[in-house]
C-alpha cells in the first residue's frame, strides 16, 4: 500500500511514528555522571492484560530483570540508584505480587525483589521525560497466556524498517511465446531479459526486494501472476511486455494503468465473489473485508481502488519521464485499459510496452543486451524516483528519505538473534552492543534495544 505525503493516513501515520520514537530519540545516560539516580517514587496498577510497576526516576538508569524460582520472584536490578520512595504503601490486593523488598548491592546498585504468586512473563522498559513525567522504568508482569499479543505488536514494531517490495512480471513464457517478430523475435525472452536486469538493479538497491513473478521460461497464469504479488504485500507490480501491431509503422514505448472503467468492473466482481474477501486487504489499515457489511466494504475497495490507480499513474509518470530518454514514446501520457494483470486493488500495477518487435528499428534495438539494458535501468530510475517520494511509511526508504528519528526501539521476539537484528538494520553487531552494553550476544525475548539508525 502507498501512503502518500500530505494524506490523511501519511499525516495520522507520521504522528503515531513521532509519538512512538518521542520517549527513545535520545539516549543520555545519567548513569554516566557518576551520580546516583533518586527513584522517587513507586506506582503499581493492574489491568486485565497485565501488571504494571512504574519507577519515577530522577534521571536514565540501567536496569535487568530475572526470575528465580524457590520461592517464585522478580529481582529488578537498577544500577547506580537510590531509593528514595517507600515501598510499604503500594497496594498489592489483585496482583501477582505478595510483597516488595530492596537492597543495597556493591554500596551504589539498587536491587528490588517482588515475591510472587504465579510465574509471570516480566517485560521492562525505560521511558524518557514526556509531558508531566519524568524518566521512568517499567515492569509489566503479563500471564503466560497474555504475552501472545504483546510478542505481535512487537513484531510490528520490528517490521517498521521494512524493504519495498517491487513485484517485477515479465509477461507471457513458455508456451506463450507473445508477440512475434521477424527473425524469431519473441516477446517472451526480451521482456524476461529485461525483468532480470531490473531484479538485478533493485536487489542491488537498499530498501528494496523484488518478486519475480516469473524467472525463467514458463507460463504464469494472468490472475495467478497479481496473486502472488498481492499475497507478497508487494507495494508496486510492474509487467513487462513488448508489443505488436498489424502494421510494421506502430513504435515506441507506452505505459499503461488500470482503466476507471476497468477498475469499477473489477470491484463489482470481487464484491460479488465473497471468497475474494478474506483475502482482499482493503485501502486503510490492512482491513480484512471478510467481516464488513456491503457497503462499507464497497467504500474501502474504492478507497483502495482509487489510491492504487493514483499511486500506478504517478509512478507511470516517471517511468515515462525516464524511458523517453532511451528510446521513442508510442504516447506521451500514462494510457489506461483494462489489463488483467492491472486489476490488483490493493497493489499500484502498470505495464510497461517497451516497444513493438513489429517494427523492424524497434525489434532490431530490443533484441540487444544494451538497449534491454538501458530500457531496465529507465525503469529502475522512474520507480525509484517515485518511491523517494512516495515511501511506504514504516519502510527502511521512508527513514532514509524523510529523516526519522536517530534512534529507534527493537523489542526482542522468539527467534531474533542479534547478528540479523545488526543486518536488519544495517548496523554494525558491534555498535548495537556497545550502545546497548551488551558484554555478548545473549538476548532475552521482551528485550529492548536502541538501535541507532545514522
Ligand atoms: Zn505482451
């Protein structure tokens, strides 16, 4: 899906953004100083999903939390820090807590052991000064059978600098050999050829995955190939074809859309096909149409139907503004029609006619590696120009191109290690210990890291 600048969503989304990094822009440590850091005072509360304890803190600490079992509890170590708050008076009734004690530990380190009824999962986080509160560490003692939901919004989380996926369909293959011209000339080998070139260009890309529809000399079905694009999240699907006309005269390069016409057809179709709900990912949100009334699933198809064909019209633009330059355009605008490989709602498609292998310049260019090579390269430059502009908010381009924060939190799920969380993030696994003092590479699940982004 392509959020565009200046939306409602983009605005809506760079807010959340902005109120998510706000507590971790800046990482000062207090500890630093030297200065023990006061907690001044202790807040618990309960709520059906969990235990929260709160440290206001008069300035950043570092913290780690453990289980030990016989009898069951939570050590909470805070290193440089002194209590200044009683803990007597938190009101435990309701919590898995029984009680709450604190030592002293290497004369400076603070340690605080709650002894507890069942065996919670503890998750911990500091937050920095906002509003009326100061920087504060936060326990959350969830049930086992809680933490399922927390692990999923920290998966979201973690796929907040995801890679543009471009799905790259070279039409026709196998049996279908497309337009033929003289001499042999398929259009099924120059469009391929082509395909693999811009595969090769993106891949090489930061911030960019491409899915090849197809990779080599066999027949995709026309609603096969938007299905697997569509299942693949892929945020642009661009086909690749090489025309023929009845006269030789017929030439030059044209890019094409969806059709309003063709569009409005569609959405009647896959209203009517309730199948096509569970897995149409409407406009906003990735809301699943399956379970919405009639109405408002026509609303959020066109919605989604109507950004899809503004973002494939835009991006056909600049694919247009980039191929003239290596070869002659058949039209100079963005041509519209009813394509199935266009009809994805949810994913801005375009097809790309590179030229007619029946005009003999045209064949006799396009049959070259040079020109397939240059025809690949205008279409990498038009895409890419696009997606500076347009980046996906969440995706690693929209960090790169609109400067989000320097800093931005990773909370550990099952099956992270750090070595791929560095590679995720391209930063070095050094530098994330370092940041993150880390003596070695040992994560816990719940953990969080700062992960420098500059
Ligand atoms: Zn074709």
């Amino acid at each position: 899906m392509i959020y565009r600048p200046g939306s409602k969503q983009f605005r809506l989304l760079a807010l959340i953004s902005v109120l998510i990094y706000l507590p971790f822009a800046t990482a000062v440590d207090a500890a630093e100083t030297g200065q023990q850091v006061s907690i001044n005072s202790v807040r618990i509360r309960q709520s059906p999903e969990r235990t929260r304890l709160v440290f206001d803190l008069g300035g950043f600490v570092e913290h780690s939390v453990f289980l030990l079992d016989n009898p069951l509890r939570l050590v909470i170590d805070i290193r440089n820090a002194r209590l200044v708050a009683s803990l007597g008076e938190l009101k435990l009734s309701d919590t898995p807590v029984t009680d709450l004690r604190s030592a002293v530990r290497n004369r400076q380190d603070l340690r605080v052991v709650l002894d507890l009824t069942a065996r919670i999962k503890p998750r911990s986080f500091v937050l920095k000064p906002i509003l009326q509160y100061g920087d504060r560490l936060v326990i959350d003692l969830y049930a086992p059978d809680r933490l399922v939901t927390t692990v999923r919004q920290a998966d979201r989380i973690s796929r907040q600098m995801k890679d543009v996926i471009i799905a790259i369909d070279a039409g026709h293959g196998g049996d279908d050999p497309g337009a033929v011209g003289k001499g042999r000339i398929f259009e099924k080998d120059i469009v391929l050829a082509i395909a693999r070139h811009l595969e090769m260009l993106l891949e090489k890309e930061p911030g960019y995955k491409t899915l090849m529809i197809r990779s080599n000399d066999y027949y995709v079905g026309l609603r096969k190939r938007t299905r697997i694009a569509r299942r693949s999240k892929a945020d642009l699907f661009i086909s690749i074809h090489a025309d023929a006309f009845m006269t030789a005269e017929a030439r030059g390069a044209s890019v094409y859309a969806i059709s309003q016409k063709g569009a409005t057809s569609e959405q009647a179709q896959y209203l009517a096909e309730r199948e096509n709900r569970a897995d149409l990912i409407g406009g906003v949100d990735s809301v699943s149409l399956d379970d919405k009334d009639d109405l408002l699933a026509g609303v959020l198809l066109d919605m989604s139907m109507t950004n899809s064909l503004n973002a494939a019209l835009e991006v056909g633009g600049e694919v247009l503004k980039s191929i003239r330059t290596v070869t002659k355009l058949h039209k100079k605008e963005v041509e519209q029609a009813a394509f199935a490989v266009l009809k994805s709602p949810d994913v801005p498609s375009i097809l790309i006619e590179t030229g007619y292998v029946s005009n003999p310049k045209d064949a006799a260019a396009l049959k070259t590696k040079a020109h397939q090579k240059k025809l690949a390269r205008a279409i990498y430059q038009g895409v890419t120009r696009y997606m500076e502009k347009n980046s996906p908010p969440g995706s690693f381009l929209a960090w790169k191109n609109h400067g989000q924060p320097n800093v931005v939190k990773y909370t550990i799920v099952r099956g992270d290690t750090l070595s791929a969380i560095a590679q995720k993030y391209r930063v070095s696994a050094d530098r994330l210990r370092k940041i993150n003092q880390l003596r070695n590479d040992v994560i816990r699940i719940g953990q969080v890291l700062q992960i420098p982004t500059s």
